[in-house]
C-alpha cells in the first residue's frame, strides 16, 4: 500500500488496481483489529471459573468485571474518537495494543479479583474501544465512499470472528497450559501483532485516496467541524436517538431471552441454542445489510431492520401461548438476522453528514448514546418482569422503541439525504 510503491498510469497517479488494493489492505486491518479485540474481550466467559476457583468469592464479584469492562467500552467512545482526531490512527492502534496486551499478559500474575476490574475491566475496555469501530469508520472513510456501508459492514462482523476464533482458543490454552498461563499467552500474541502493525506504512494508510479528500460526500452537514459544534444540529441529535432506543429494544430482549424461553417451557439446552444461533445470524445480517444499504438507500434498509426486529419479538411474545417450533425458528431468523444489522449504515452516515476532522470524535459520542440505552434497556426489563411477573411488558416496550429508533429516518430530512445511494470512487 506504500505510495513510494505504486504503479502509475499516464497521469502519474496511482491505479484504480493499486486504489483499490490499498483500500482492501485497509479494510483487512480495521476487521483483523476488530476482531482480535472483541474477540479478546469474549475469551473472558472462559476464565470465569478458574478466576472464581482461584479466589473464592461470589460469581456476581467475578462477572462484574466484564460488566465494568462493558461500562468503560461504551463510555470510551467520545474520548477514543478525539484521540483518533488529533494523534491518528498510528498513535491509537499502538496504545490499544499496548494497553491490550499489558492487561491481558498481567491478568495471568493476579493474586485477587479486584485487580481484574482494572485490567480486564477498564483496562481492556478503552483497549476494544481503541480498536474498534470508532476509529475504525474514520478512516474507512477514506478509503470508500460508494461502498462504504458494505465495507463497514464487514469491519463490523469482525466482533463475531472474533468469537469464534479466540474463544475457542483460549479454552485450548486454558486446557493445555492452564488459566494464568493462558493469559500470558494470549498476552504475548498481542504483543507480537504490536511490531507487525507497526510495519505498516500508516503514511498512506492515514491519507486515504485523494479523490475522496477531495470532495465531501454528498448530503454533508458539517465538514471539518468539532462535536460542540456537531451537538447543535439536529442530525448528530437524530442518529443519537436511533442508536439509544436501539440499544433499549436490543438488550431488553437478548438479556432476557435464555430466561423467557425456558420460562414458558422450553428446555435449557433448546434455549441457549436459539440465542446462540441469533448470534451466529447477525453475522449475516450485517454484511448483508452494508451492502443493500449501498445498492438501495440506507432507510429502506433500516426500515426493514426494525420492522423484521419487531416481527421476532412478536413471535416471541406468540410463543408464551403456542409453544411450537415454527415460531422459534422464525424468531431466530427474524431477530438474529436484524441484529446489528443497524449499526454500518448509522456509521455509514455518520462518516457522511460529518466528514473531515472531528468525524471520529463525533461518532464516538453518538455510540455513547449506544451504551445507555442498552443499559437502561437491560435493567428495564428486568425492573418490568419483577413489577408485572412476566416478560410480555418488557417485550412490547422494546417494540415501542424500535419505532423510537426509526422515527429519525422519517422525520429529518438530512438523514435522507445523506442515506441515499453514493456514487464515486470506491
């Protein structure tokens, strides 16, 4: 990807073969660090028993530090994205890194649980989120605009590679050397893609391709443009909207899923798999939902996301009265499919109404308001099942702020425009 290296056609400028390879090469590197942190962060599930083995103490002690590791990710967001504004993608790949390998490595030499509130905890959490979608849609954005939800897309699925790749890792690690070992391990595999990336040529990974730099994609609001000034338009207000009440509907269901089904009398193991394959689905649903946004328009994609969330959580609801198959095939299938399926095309347009300096930071805080909704959303739900006995409660208002979530597309012109079919390069 080096500019010294490229091929030059008659114009003395690079190829569209040497653009484009660059911006594969670049979009490989934002899904490798996806999902090596994401990834990273899930191995904890693993480490659950041997830490509270080694320790003693209460399973709430022990799973509180991934809750403190899910507060500090979503709360890292805003401060991640000023990072990735003012130092660049080279300076914050290096300190996520750092951050990630020293917490993991040091997370084998612990003598308490405390400590791991601040490694796997805090430590971890601003490390995922330095790795992550923030500065990862920033300078994707560099590279694509045509198919930029498609890329997008496929930078986000990385979450669920990761899962499949270091979670069963770390349990062969876990099982071959043990648990404090497993730790330094993965610790020092880190440490090892560290010097690896920093062999990149960040020069010209930084400057993205010059036709785009060149021309601000169309239905931007505010170019070059810090977040105070981005917090007084009504766009960045609506995108924040559409990710709170999506976070509400999401996680006032997922929490409760395993429970609710076993609840009204399927088995444990039929349970967890349906959540599992909802899982395994949204994999699907996000790639799939990156690319129709760019052949069709982003609110007809987001509409029909909502609308096919709503369609699973009635089907979920219908299950409590007609216990059958049919309908839990068909909720999985609904609802694994929409689930994150939201996500690229809110970044897709956030990397278009506000384009230029100050993109990072603004979309981290747009995905801040990701974070509280899913944990108001979360203890909401649990706050509606002890209030009424049930889940039927709980299920509908997540169906109220799925249409919370979509108003945004309808009401505000900008979001419109910005979310219709791009053309250009890439």
């Amino acid at each position: 990807m080096s500019a010294e290296s490229a091929p030059a056609d008659g114009a003395g400028k690079p190829s569209d073969d040497v653009h484009r390879a660059g911006a594969l090469g670049v979009l490989g590197l934002c899904f490798a660090l996806h999902l090596l942190g994401r990834g990273m962060a899930d191995t904890f599930g693993v480490f659950v028993l041997p830490i509270e083995q080694a320790f003693g103490g209460s399973r709430a002690s022990v799973t509180g530090v991934f809750s403190a590791y899910l507060v500090c990710y979503g709360l890292a967001g805003p401060l991640v994205g000023h990072m990735f504004d003012r130092f660049g993608p080279r300076r914050l790949y290096t300190l996520g890194l750092v951050l990630l390998a020293t917490c993991v490595f040091a997370s084998g030499l612990l003598d308490a649980t405390w400590p791991y509130y601040l490694t796997l905890g805090l430590g971890t959490g601003f490390a995922v989120a330095a790795l992550g979608m923030v500065p990862a849609s920033a300078l994707l954005a560099r590279w694509f605009r045509r198919r930029l939800a498609t890329a997008l897309a496929i930078a986000f699925s990385g979450f669920a590679a990761g899962s499949l790749v270091m979670v069963p890792l770390a349990q062969w690690l876990v099982e071959t050397w043990g648990w404090r070992q497993a730790y330094r391990a993965l610790g020092g595999l880190v440490a090892l893609l560290l010097f690896a990336v920093l062999l990149l040529p960040w020069r010209r990974i930084s400057a993205g391709r010059a036709s785009i730099a060149a021309q601000p994609p169309s239905g931007t609001v505010g170019r070059d443009i810090g977040l105070r000034q981005a917090m007084r338009m009504r766009p960045f207000w609506a995108l924040v909207q559409t990710l709170f009440f999506t976070g509400m509907m999401m996680f006032a269901v997922m929490v409760q899923t395993v429970a609710y089904l076993i609840e009204i009398g399927f088995p444990p193991m039929a349970a967890a798999s349906a959540y599992g394959l909802c899982g395994s689905l949204s994999a699907v649903g996000i790639v799939a939902s990156g690319w129709l946004g760019d052949r069709y328009g982003y609110r007809p994609v987001i509409s029909v996301s909502f609308l096919m969330t709503v369609t699973g959580i009635v089907l979920l609801i219908a299950l409590a009265s007609y216990r059958n198959q049919v309908l839990l095939s068909g909720f999985v299938l609904f609802f694994g499919l929409s689930q994150g399926a939201r996500g690229p095309l809110v970044t897709a347009l956030s990397a278009r109404l506000f384009a230029g300096r100050g993109q990072a930071a603004i979309y981290g805080a747009i995905t801040a308001g990701m974070g509280v909704g899913a944990a108001i959303g979360a203890g909401l739900s649990g706050y509606l099942h002890d209030l009424t006995g049930g889940y039927r409660a709980g299920l509908i208002y997540a169906c109220l702020c799925a249409g919370l979530g979509l108003l945004p597309f309808w009401t505000v012109p900008a979001l419109v425009t910005a979310g219709r079919r791009a053309t250009g390069p890439g």
